[in-house]
C-alpha cells in the first residue's frame, strides 16, 4: 500500500530529477493551502498571491537542502512564513495616510454589517497573533492557520510536543489579555 | 483564560474565512518552475563537466611531463648514471621509451608549441575538445599558419574578456562557446594544428576572405614556414591589443544603455551647453531616460555585493488632473572596477489592473530587455507614470518589481521581488528620497524640453531642493538648467 509519506517521496524524486510535472502536481496540490496560511498571516489576497509565488520560487533553489524528515507541507509554510516575515520586515518607505497633499485613500470593504463586524474581529485577532513573539507567533499559524500537527511543529522547532503546547497555552493568555486590552 | 474561551479563540481562529487563491496564481507559480529545476540540472551538468576537465588537465600535465622527461632524457640518463650507477631502473626505462616512441620530437620543437600556446592564450573550450595529437611531422612542420594567427588574434580578446568575467557564453562570430577555464590545459598541451581544424569553418562568416593560400585546412600544414616566431607574436600581440581596445570601447558604447534604458551621460551634458548658448535643444536631442538617469545618479550607498533593486514610489511630482503616481525602481551593483557581479539578468514589473488604470514607462517603450552581464560601479534607474483607479484600499498591491539574475562566479539564481502597495503612494513627493525627487523632477524636465507634456514650473521645485541641500550638485544643476529653459517651456 503506497502511504501519503511514500507518494510524497516519489514526488521529491522526480523533482530532483528535474521532472516537470512532478513540480506542477505539487504545486496544484499545495498552492492552495499555502495561499490560506499566507493570507491569514497578511489579510490580503493579492499580497498573499505574491508572497505565495515568492514561497515557492524560494522552495525550488532550496529544494537540494530539503532533507525529507518533516512532510513536504510542513517545509512550504516554513518557508511561506519566512517569506512573509521578510516582507513585513521590508523597510517601507510610508508616512501617515492623512498628510495634506495625499492621495486619498478609503478603506473600504464590501459586504453586509454582520460580516464587516466578523471581518473585523478576525482582523483584530490577526493583529493580536501577529504581535505575539516570535516562537509564539509561530507556533499559533502555524498549528491554526497552516494546519500543522503538533507534532510537525514539535519537529521542525527541535522541541518536544509538550513545549508546543505549553506554548499554545501562553499564546493564547496572551492573546487574551490583547483582545481585551482593545476593547477597553 | 477559562477553556470555554479558549476554545471560541481557537474556533475563531480556524474559521477565519480565506477567499479562493486569484485565478492565474497556479499558472504563475507554474511558470517559474522549469526555470529553476533546468538549473538544478544544469549545476549537476557543471559539476560533471568540471570533473572532466580537471581529469583532462591532470591527464594533459602528465603527458607533458612524461613527455619533457623523455626528450631529456638520454642527458639526464648519461649524468644520473654518473652520479648514481646503483640499482635504479627507471633511466633504463626511459631510453627505451624515448627510442620506441615516434612523438618524442626534438626539444626546441616541443619547447616552441608552448611557448606558442602560451603567448596566444588559445581559447580553452577548443583545445578542450580538439582531437588526438597530429603526426609529429606536422607538428613539427608547421607550428601556426600565418591564417590561424590571425584568427587567434581576432578570437582572443573576447576570450580573455570571458575569462576575466568568469561567465560562460558564446562568442561573436559563433567561434567560440565555451567557458574561462582550462587555460592550463592549453598550456600544457602542444597540439595548437589541430586547434586550426576546428576555426577554420567559422573563419568566412566573421572576416574578409583571405587571398593567401596558407591555412584554413589540413593540407596547408604542409606550406613554407612562417616568418620568424618573435616577429610573428609581436604582430600577434599588437592586433590583440587593438581588438582588445576596439572590444572594450564597444563594451563601454554598450553601457550607455542597460535594460533598453539609456544611461548615456553625455545627454544633459549637451542639452545644458545648448542652454548655455542661448539655444534651445531639439525635441530629438533630448533623450528622458538619460536625464532620468542623470539626476537619479548612483545610491547613497552601494550594496555591498551582487546587485541591489530599489522600489519607490509617490504621488507624480507635479500636481495633474486626476490621480497620478511615479513609480521608481534602481538597480544598483557594487562600487569598483568592470568586474561581472551577475549574469542573465532580467527585470519584470507586473501592475495591478485594479489599482492601476493606465501605466507608461517614462521616455521609453513598456519593454525591458534582459542583461547578459551586470559589471561593478553601474546604476540604472527606470521611472512609471501611474495613472490610478478611485478608492483604492491600503493594502491593494499596485506594483510588483522582480529581479533575476545569477551571481558570478557562483552561478546561484537569485531572485529580488518588491511589491508596491497602495499605502506607498499614500505619502507627499516632498517626502520621497532625494534620489526619487531628482529623477522623477527630471523626467518633467525632460518631458516639457521635448514638448511632449505642458510647461510645469520645474525650476521652483528644484529650487526647493537645493534650498534644502545647497551642497547637493546635481540639484543645482537642474535648478539652473530648468531656470534656463524655463522661457521656452512655460
């Protein structure tokens, strides 16, 4: 019986050995997921767009490093989530939206009342993960919004699987203690 | 927290709604993958070709040595006899080589070939794969043709060029394709006849046909010898002196435009002594893309290795109906000599069709072409003019920049992407980088001197930034030098 982890090996293999469509069937069958964590960690399509293609420019130079001990997934959002920490990173040349001789600039979103208030909580608990600290931050998109086991956490941080989760317990006090720091 | 909270957080967490990735983005992450794996193919290429060569040298060097030792050897064999009589075999070994074997030509002969191979510095992708050794009389009958010389002549200065660099790549005139390596080998191995065999076809394609009968082919091996050697090389050296000159006064010709964007800094030059004279240039002696680069100049600072992309933009630097942004990208290498930092460079700017309504590449056409080589000390700045779309929310991408290119001599694919935002442009012209200010003031400049956009009083915004930084020069001079033309252009 061929497992998930032997199909994705076979994969990895034509990869390597410069088989095209190899690539594009793991491409069609991740890009998706990667543009779902990519987006709930920026809130915005077409950057997740971008910062999706830049993940996977990125993961074919380091296929040669790929050793193959976590899930070919789990390596792609470790990279997604690099690519997204360069780009928040980037300096920016940017000043306040309100100066006297800006463009003009509307926030604005479609939609009925009940989904701009479910956006905005959204909005606002994404805000709060993205001011955790790193290892926390990490953790928390990558379990919630990537989908990784703990255990695949557990293995690409080099801890064990108790850490992780006393990790999502302190995230999410902390989380907490931001959402309600907010509304008062 | 208690768990019933804690167990909301998460469920908020997880069903964060996401939209469908855009449609197109499986096609352009698709579209990135052969690139990247050929290359993966082609380092393991490389890799296996640099084993070949490394054997073929090592190969190559023996058989030089082996064969000095032999034509040395009977001397050698005579004082090794004398001062050592013991029980050494290798002497006996040797004569009977150096009596069995037809190759061991005379040593002025064999000296002679390397000394040959060695002033011309043949190209190494030929030698490389040149066929056995010819016969030794033919070796020792005609050295280099008097043709072959010349082709030599012609041939070398591009690949001393190429080795300088490090970069693979074919040569004009198809006659050589090959990479700057092996020259040891080449000097290590006397067959320069049987490289002639494999130029001699190319020769027609690339220069006049030569009326001597000496040369491009196998029976000329057997005309009159040319003149002296000495001579021969002097003349040799001196037509690749010329060539070389003549190659790099081309290489700097061609520097006056990279990416199909012109550099040349001569332009402003002129424009500002027609000025001068009272005169005002013609619309076809102002080229904006020089002007551009002219006021953008070089960075502050120089990245201090590979090549360096940056990506500005704002609000159009005069105010026009309508939203109107300038969008600026620099690409920037090192400071210091001709040496190659990247090759097969390439530069694409993708827009956003929500965001932006209109864009135009100032003083040029859309297109920009590929580099094959990015040298030290170069700047290159290109400017859009953005017309945007009302209501443009602050995170809408507006601009993509990317820059490909590989490092030299380490061959990594290297990939720079910027993204311009919508909040980018949310900023005031006034406060872009001065870098930005320039450029962007110039391309009005150079759009009013060629009348292909209304007079706009670039002088007072130059002025402003001079007053700002008096010791900025090239803010001065574009102050003076809108000032001049400002009669015409209002």
């Amino acid at each position: 019986m061929i497992t998930p982890l032997d199909e994705e090996r076979r994969l990895l293999a034509a990869i390597r050995a410069g088989d095209r469509e190899a690539a594009e069937e793991l491409v069609e069958r991740t890009y998706s997921a990667v543009f779902a964590s990519v987006y709930r960690l920026c809130g915005d399509s077409d950057l997740a767009a971008d910062l999706t293609q830049e993940t996977y420019q990125k993961a074919w130079s380091a296929l040669k490093g790929f050793d193959g001990r976590s899930q070919l997934f789990t390596w792609l959002y470790r990279i997604a989530y690099t690519t997204f920490l360069n780009h928040v990173r980037r300096p920016r040349r940017m000043t306040s939206l309100d100066e006297p001789d800006s463009i003009e600039i509307q926030d604005e979103r479609p939609g009925a009342e009940e989904t701009l208030a479910d956006a905005e909580e959204a909005e606002r608990l994404r805000r709060a993960v993205m001011k955790l600290p790193e290892d926390l931050r990490f953790t928390v998109t990558a379990h919630f919004w990537g989908g990784l086991a703990v255990r695949e956490i557990a293995s690409i941080e080099e801890i064990t699987t108790v850490a992780i989760r006393k990790r999502l317990h302190k995230a999410f006090t902390l989380i907490e203690a931001m959402l309600e720091e907010e509304v008062q | 927290m208690n768990s019933k909270r804690r167990a909301e957080l998460q469920r908020k967490l997880t069903l964060n709604a996401v939209p469908r990735p855009p449609a197109g983005l499986v096609d352009r992450i698709r579209a990135d993958i052969p690139k990247y794996l050929e290359q993966e193919n082609e380092r393991r290429r490389s890799s296996a070709f640099y084993l070949r060569v490394a054997a073929s040298v090592l190969v190559a060097v023996t058989s030089v040595v082996a064969a000095m030792y032999v034509v040395n050897g009977p001397a050698h064999q005579e004082k090794s006899a004398a001062v050592a009589p013991g029980p050494f075999a290798p002497a006996q070994r040797r004569t009977s080589i150096a009596q069995d074997t037809p190759v061991a030509a005379p040593t002025e002969t064999v000296r002679l070939e390397i000394a040959e191979e060695t002033d011309l510095q043949l190209p190494p992708q030929l030698a490389l794969d040149a066929a056995p050794p010819p016969p030794p009389a033919a070796v020792a009958a005609a050295p280099v043709s008097q043709a072959r010389a010349q082709e030599i002549a012609e041939a070398t200065p591009m690949v001393e060029r190429q080795a300088e660099n490090g970069v693979s790549g074919s040569v004009a005139g198809g006659v050589v394709g090959g990479t700057a390596r092996g020259v040891v080998a080449e000097v290590a191995r006397p067959q320069a006849v049987v490289v002639e065999r494999e130029v001699a076809p190319a020769a027609p394609a690339v220069a006049a046909p030569v009326p001597t009968p000496v040369a491009t082919s196998a029976p000329a091996l057997e005309a009159p010898p040319p003149p002296p050697v000495m001579a021969d090389a002097a003349s040799r050296v001196g037509r690749a002196t010329a060539e070389r000159r003549a190659e790099r006064s081309f290489a700097k010709e061609a520097d006056r435009e990279v990416f199909g964007i012109s550099v040349d800094p001569h332009n402003f030059q002129q424009i500002r002594e027609t000025l001068e004279a009272g005169a005002r240039p013609a619309a076809t002696a102002v080229d904006v893309e020089a002007i551009v680069n002219y006021f953008a100049g070089p960075p502050v600072k120089r990245p201090r290795r590979g090549v360096s992309l940056d990506v500005e933009a704002s609000p159009a630097a005069i105010e026009a109906e309508g939203d109107h942004a300038i969008l600026r990208f620099s690409i920037d290498t090192p400071v210091g000599g001709s040496t190659v930092v990247a090759s097969n460079v390439r530069v694409d700017i993708t827009f956003n069709d929500r965001v932006v309504a209109k864009h135009k590449r100032v003083g040029g056409d859309e297109s920009l072409a590929s580099e094959s080589v990015l040298r030290n000390g170069m700047s290159v700045t290109g400017l859009y003019a953005l017309e945007l779309r009302p209501n443009l929310t602050a995170t809408q991408r507006v601009a993509t920049v990317r820059l490909q290119y590989k490092t030299v001599p380490a061959g990594k694919a290297e990939t720079l992407t910027r993204h311009v935002l919508a909040r980018d442009l949310a900023k005031s012209w006034a406060r872009s980088t001065r870098r930005h200010r320039l450029a962007s003031l110039g391309a009005v400049w150079g759009e009013t001197l060629k009348g292909t956009a209304p007079g706009f009083d670039v002088a007072r915004r130059a002025q402003e930034l001079v007053t700002q930084d008096p010791k900025d020069a090239r803010a001065r001079e574009l102050a003076a030098a809108a000032n001049a033309s400002s009669d015409g252009s209002r």
